[in-house]
C-alpha cells in the first residue's frame, strides 16, 4: 500500500516562494501564468502488515502532526492500494 | 435605529456593552460594521494603551538628546554630528505562541518597518526572550521556531542581530514573550513622521498587496490564552523579508526625493492605524476607496481589507502633484504603489468602496477618545515569602558555581546567536557575549552600545525596586563597555490589567523606573505594554524589558568583558554588600523564589559607572565586566572564558566581604564591577575611584588554568577554568538536541 500526501499553504496565507517562482518565470519571457502557489509532495510506503483503516488513520495523524504545519498549511491525504 | 449586533457579535470584537455604549454616544448612531471592527482594533488595549496610559504619563520622556519621544513610531536622539538614531522595542508575544517561526518573523519585520518609516537604515536588531522550563518539549517547540524565525527575517532582510537576552522559567511555558528591538540612522535633517498634512495631497498605499491574513490580530494580542488558542490560529500572518527589504530602499529612496510628506506603516490593525493615526496627527482627515487598494485574493470585503494585518505595507502622503514620482520610485523596486485616497480638512477617517461611504469616523473618537481606564490596584498577598531559608547556605561551593554556570539564564546562549548573522554591514565592534553589544557608527567617528535587561524574578518579588535594579544594570552594562547611557525604550510584559494585582505590578514597575531613568538621565523615547500574558488563569512574572542605547566617543575605547593577559591583576569596583534574597543561586541551586531584594542606592550606581567609564578612557582598564545575576562567582567565571578574540585563562582571586562563603561568592548586588588592568594601572584606577568616591581594591591575578577563589583566606573554588566553560557552553546547546 502506498500513500501520497499534499501539503500546501492554506488558501489566503502569503506564499513569498511561490511569488519567488512566480516572478522568475515571468521574468523568463513567460506571460503565460496568473499565479503559482507551491507546496510540498510526499510519496509514502506503508508497512506491508498494516490494516487498511488503521493505516489510514495512523497516515492521516501523520500527516496532521509532522508533515504539515496546521497553523499555515492544509494537506490532502491520497491512499492507493 | 435598531440594535444591529448582538451582544455576542459586541464580545467577539472584544468591546463591552459600555464600550459600545460610548461608540453609540461618540458617533450618535449603531456603527456599520465595517466602523465596529475599526472601532474594535483601534479601542483594543494594544492599540488603545487603554488600562497602561495613566501610568505610563509619570515616565521621564525627554532630555537633552531627544529629539523624538513616545507618540511616534519610534523614539529619535541626537548622537552628534548631524546624525540621529531611532530605536524601538515591541512584542510580538502572542503571535509568537501559536506560530513561533513566523510570529517571531514578522515581529522582527514589524519593528524594523518602525524604524526605517521614520526615515533611519535600521543598522541593528536585538530580542529579549523569555520562554518556558527549558526541558520542557513545549519549550523546545516554542524556542526552536522562534529562533530560526528571528534568524530568517533579519538575515534575509539584512541586519545585524547583534545582542539581547533569553530567559527560561516554568511562568512562560505557555505564555513566551519575544520582544524585537531595532535602531536604525539618519541625518538629523531628515526624519519624518507620521503625519497627513497638506489637504488634497494624495494618499499612496506602497508594499505588498493586502490579503485575508492576520485578521483581528491586535484584539488576539489582547486576548488571555486558553484551550481555544489554538483554534485561533489563522490570524496568524506570514512575513516576506526579502519583499521588506525592497520596500526599506523604496521608502528612504523616496523620502529623499522630496515627494513624502508623511509615512506610516500598516502594522497592527492594518491599513485602519495607519489612516485614522497620521490624519490625526497631522490635525487632516484621509479618505480613501477600498476598490484602488491592491488586493491578494478576490472577493475581499471592506472589513477585511481594512482589518487585515498583511505585513510590509506603508501608507504615505505625497506632495501635491508628486504622486507619479513616488509611484515610479516603488515600480522600480518591483512594488505595488496606488493612489488610494487623499488628505482632507474634515479630521474623519472615510472610507468608500465603490464611491459609497461604508465607514466614517471622527479621527479622534479613535484615538484621543479611546477608553481610557484607572484600574483598581492592589497589592499581591502572601505570594512571595521574605524569609531566607536557613540550610541556604549548606551547599558545596564549587558543585554549585558549576550547576549555575549550567543554570539556563546563566549558560551560553551561543546556540541562539550562532542563528542570527551579528557581521552583516561589517559594523559589528563588540559581537554577542559580552555585556552589551557595539556598533560603529560609520557616519561618524562614534560607536553605539545597546542592551536589553530584564529581571522578571525581581519584579516579581519587588517590581518597583526590580526594575530599578534593571535599569540600573542596563546601565552598566553600558558603561562597562565604554559608553554613556543616553535613552531608553521599554517593553512592559505583564498578565491581565483587569486584575488589581497586575495593575499594582503595572504602577510600582512605571514609578520604580522613571525614578531609575531620571537618575541615569535617560528618558524613555518609547516602547510597548502588552497585556494578558496569562494562559488558563496563571500569569507571567511581570517582566518589564529595558532596551538601553549609548554613546562611545571614541571606538579605540571599547571594552569586553573578558580577561585578556596573565599577570593583570583582579580589580573589584564597587564594594555593595551582596544577599541571596531573590538571586540566581536560590532560584536554581534551591529552587525557590524569595526574598528580600539587594538594595540599590542610585547615587553609588552612578559613582560606580562614571568611574569605569573614565578608567577606560584614561586607557588603563584592559576588561570590564558587570557583576550580577549569579553573583561574583559567576562573574569571575565569565570573565575567564575563551571568547571570538582570546583564549580562555584562568585567575586566582581572594575575597572578604565580611560574609560566609556561599553569600559571598553568589549573592547578588548592584553596583559592582570586576575589572582587569596591569598591575601598574592599579593605583591610577584607585585615585579616580578615590575623587570618585567609590571603594576600589585589587581582589586577584590574571593567570594559569584553574580559577581559585579564597574566601576570608580560605579555599572555596578551585576548578580548571575548561571545566567550567565546558558545563557553561554546553547547556543549552544540549537541551535543544534532545528529540533529534
């Protein structure tokens, strides 16, 4: 089982770096973008002896807790079997 | 009309029914509520200093070097030669709890866009940090992102984070207080203020584009923790350094232009504080249209924009006419620059959104008007006991100089300045370590030294003889390095103004430290109160944080504390007896808080300084070191460390004060002062102490690698200096490794 998890600022709080992205590519000839927002992506093994549902619980608190900030940031968990 | 918010909506925005009464009565009609979240942010007690404006009158505020005193963005003195500097200092608490990397960031951000909307460089940055037991995981959390926040902006932005001071006791686990000073410098000639003047002249919003963040933020600061604390966590807003360095060369670009008539930045409660504040002060109203304000996100309502607390944005009034310049001058630094509004002659603050008036309010109803409260006051009962314990003197003299070398408030705080860049500007004469730090000032032929004190312990025994005791300290710390104390900015940290307890904390720190500042001649220019320091009903130690700035003529004078030579004899000046009430010693080798407080005579304290003062520029002290928390033991200890400049070394020293042991080697007073020089500078140093009036000896010799301290003749401390440097360097360092 393989998890994938999401992590990005919450909508409405200031991201400088995806500015940052946003700028170089901009400034790259590029007029083709409005925006960039930019996060962090994580691909997960799972322990193979895991139950589904406790994995998804334990990979949701993980996430929660140590993969993303939840003052500032919003993560999307996704699980494939 | 009716009623048109309920009671709840009122408590939200933290207003009580008589509040919203008086609102009522001011404007003789309900608010909108675009105008109740202005009249929220702008009457909260960060904004407002509603419950700390009585007191904070008695303060000394000016002097014969102020050019600029409280009421600004920052306070401004004349160093000489032209030049001024403008120095503040602010918390940044609260934010800095629920989000430690970037609460302390953008407090750092905050307090520097203080300094440069006055028209100064910012050339220096420091913080007074006060967080919990320090082997606490909360703690770590807490200290760790604070750290790395303060590192990230000053860095990124390019200041020195040259000094400060960290605290740990279990009153601040969950309540840690991050107070951000900053100077910066300017020609005299060329400071601005924050003022609209000129009626008709444009009205220019300058910086980054204004987003949903940190709403309500200056009524969070207002606000006591509990469970829920975290629930309020979006409030939180996220800083852009490298955005705020760009807007630092805009603004002093465009101040030199000549186009800016006044400036102010949009920190707490946003683009509301800084329109109602400068049409205020210049005695002009300021109306502007919501819909020509640059915005982040879309579908931003008009009590989101003006209570939004995005950071690096400035609101400036331009000259008639002038206006493209200014924007031209932002454009070309990559920011954001509109018209927004314009001064008027009606003394309101108007605001429209789509040519529609959505908030209208006399200036002064916002500012002068604010509530202003006496709060009862009353003495704490039976909190703090006087009485010394007698088995405090039972303790072996050496496990306990090393366990207060390793003692959190005593150890390195190297692990904290190795984050922060103290080189950058290459201006940086004396780095973190040492009493204060020094800065040349490169306009001028002078150095700067500045320090930041606190003694929360203290205040919480005695607040009005334990602030004295930190200005006094500050003080010293000046002038142990060779400079002239000229002002002061204060942070004042205390728990809830609504209990009598607190506010009499409050008024005995505010008597306690004019007296102090009015000996030293050393006004306070300004500073900041931040109440509600309290999480669940328990508050923090009141803790008043004296940011002190000096003046060092000539930077050859510049002294350290550490010794520098074998064979330069131990001179102790000063001679004020020492006692263990309130001292680091019982605090941390007893584990208890309790009386009485040494006593501070402010007469001896100034005789004491003004004597260092003139042996290092009669170029015969070599160090200089200010004796305090930890006692002379301590003191001795410090003095013996290896440095960025010389090897460790050790000392052999022999002391009687008529005291037994423990007392002597780790009793606390003010006053005192150990100093090295060769052995021939002796006697000189003993005649300026002699027309001085203070008592003066040598107690010791420079020399070998074991630190030796007789007292009355007989051995107490005997340790190889490495040992003891090794248990002061490393605690702290150690600490924040557990975990990883």
């Amino acid at each position: 089982m393989k998890a994938e998890v999401y992590v990005t600022l919450k909508r409405g709080v200031l991201d400088p770096q995806g500015k940052a992205i946003q700028h170089a590519i901009e400034a790259n000839g590029s007029d083709a973008i409005a925006a960039v927002r930019q996060g962090k992506y994580f691909e997960i093994e799972v322990a193979p002896a895991l139950e589904p549902a406790a994995a998804r619980a334990e990979l949701d608190r993980i996430a929660r807790e140590i993969l993303s900030n939840p003052v500032i940031e919003d993560y999307r968990l996704e699980i494939h079997e | 009309m009716q009623q048109p918010f309920t009671p709840e909506v009122i408590a939200e925005h933290g207003l009580t029914p008589s509040e919203y009464d008086r609102i009522v009565e001011l404007l003789e009609r309900h608010p909108t509520i675009v105008e109740l979240g202005i009249f929220s942010v702008m009457w909260s007690e960060h904004c407002s200093y509603k419950s700390s404006r009585v007191h904070l009158k008695r303060l000394p505020t000016t002097g014969e070097c102020v050019v600029q005193g409280p009421g600004e963005n920052a306070g401004i003195v004349d160093i000489g030669e032209g030049y001024t500097v403008a120095f503040k200092i602010e918390s940044h608490n609260h934010p800095s709890f629920i989000e430690p990397f970037q609460g302390a960031a953008t407090g750092v951000g905050g307090i520097l866009r203080d300094i440069f909307t006055m028209g100064a460089r910012p050339i220096a940055a420091m913080n007074s940090l006060h967080f919990g037991d320090i082997d606490s995981q909360g703690t770590r959390r807490v200290a760790d992102g604070v750290v790395r926040g303060i590192g990230h902006y000053g860095n990124c932005f390019g200041v020195p984070t040259i000094g400060g001071e960290v605290h740990f006791s279990d009153r601040y686990e969950k309540n840690p207080l991050v107070n951000a000073f900053a100077l910066g410098i300017m020609k005299r000639d060329q400071i601005f203020l924050g003022k609209a003047e000129g009626v008709g002249n444009p009205v220019i919003y300058v910086g980054a584009k204004t987003g949903r963040d940190g709403i309500h933020g200056a009524t969070m600061a207002s606000a006591e923790f509990d469970d829920e604390a975290l629930e309020k966590r979006p409030t939180v807003q996220v800083g852009d350094p490298f955005l705020e360095k760009l807007l630092l060369e805009a603004c002093l670009e465009a101040m030199r232009s000549g186009a800016v008539v006044g400036i102010q930045d949009m920190g707490a409660a946003g683009l509301t504080c800084s329109t109602c504040e400068m049409g205020f002060r210049g005695g002009t109203g300021v109306e502007i249209e919501l819909d020509l304000v640059p915005q982040r996100e879309t579908g931003m309502t008009p009590y989101e924009i003006m209570l939004s607390e995005s950071q690096e944005r400035m609101l400036l009034v331009a000259s008639h006419g002038r206006a493209r310049e200014v924007i031209e001058i932002f454009h070309k630094w990559e920011l954001d620059a509109v018209v927004v509004g314009r001064v008027t002659d009606d003394g309101k603050m108007r605001v429209l959104e789509h040519g529609e008036v959505v908030a209208e309010i006399p200036n002064v109803f916002l500012t002068d008007e604010a509530p202003v409260y006496h709060r009862p006051l009353a003495r704490p009962e039976g909190e703090v006991v006087l009485e010394l314990l007698h088995d405090a003197l039972d303790v072996d003299a050496e496990g306990a100089l090393l366990e207060l070398l390793a003692s959190p408030n005593i150890a390195s705080k190297e692990w904290v300045y190795d984050q922060y860049d103290h080189m950058v500007r290459t201006n940086t004469v004396v780095l973190p370590g040492s009493d204060a730090a020094v800065l040349r000032v490169k306009e001028t032929r002078k150095a700067l030294a500045m320090t930041l004190d606190s003694n929360a312990r203290y205040c919480e025994i005695d607040p009005r003889l334990g602030v004295m005791h930190a200005v006094a300290e500050a003080a010293r710390n000046l002038s142990v390095t060779g400079a002239r104390p000229l002002a002061v900015t204060n942070c004042m940290n205390f728990a809830s103004p609504e209990r009598p307890e607190t506010m009499w904390q409050f008024s005995e720190t505010i008597d306690g430290m004019s007296e102090a500042c009015r000996a030293f001649d050393t006004p306070v220019t300004g500073g900041n109160v931040s109440f509600y320091n309290e999480t669940d009903g328990r508050g923090i130690f009141p803790t008043p944080v004296i940011g002190m700035v000096g003046l060092i003529d000539d930077p050859k004078h510049v002294t350290t504390q550490w010794f520098a030579k074998e064979g330069h004899a131990v001179v102790l000046i000063g001679d004020e007896t020492p006692a263990l009430g309130g001292s680091e010693y019982l605090a941390t080798v007893r584990g208890v808080l309790t009386g009485p407080l040494p006593g501070l005579d402010l007469d001896r304290e100034k005789a004491v300084q003004e004597a260092v003062r003139t042996a290092i520029t009669d170029e015969l002290i070599v160090s200089a070191h200010d004796c305090s928390d930890g006692g002379i033991a301590v003191a001795l200890a410090e003095c013996c460390f290896s440095s960025y400049r010389l090897p460790a070394v050790g000392a052999t020293v022999d002391l009687d004060f008529g005291l037994d042991a423990i007392t002597t080697l780790f009793g606390e007073a003010p006053s005192r002062v150990i100093a090295s020089a060769p052995v021939g500078a002796v006697a000189k140093i003993a005649e300026i102490c002699r027309r001085i009036g203070v008592p003066c000896r040598q107690v010791g010799i420079v020399g070998g690698d074991r630190l030796r301290i007789d007292v009355r003749g007989a051995t107490s401390v005997d340790v190889r200096v490495a040992d003891l440097e090794s248990a002061w360097r490393s605690r702290i360092a150690a600490a924040m490794a557990v975990g990883r």
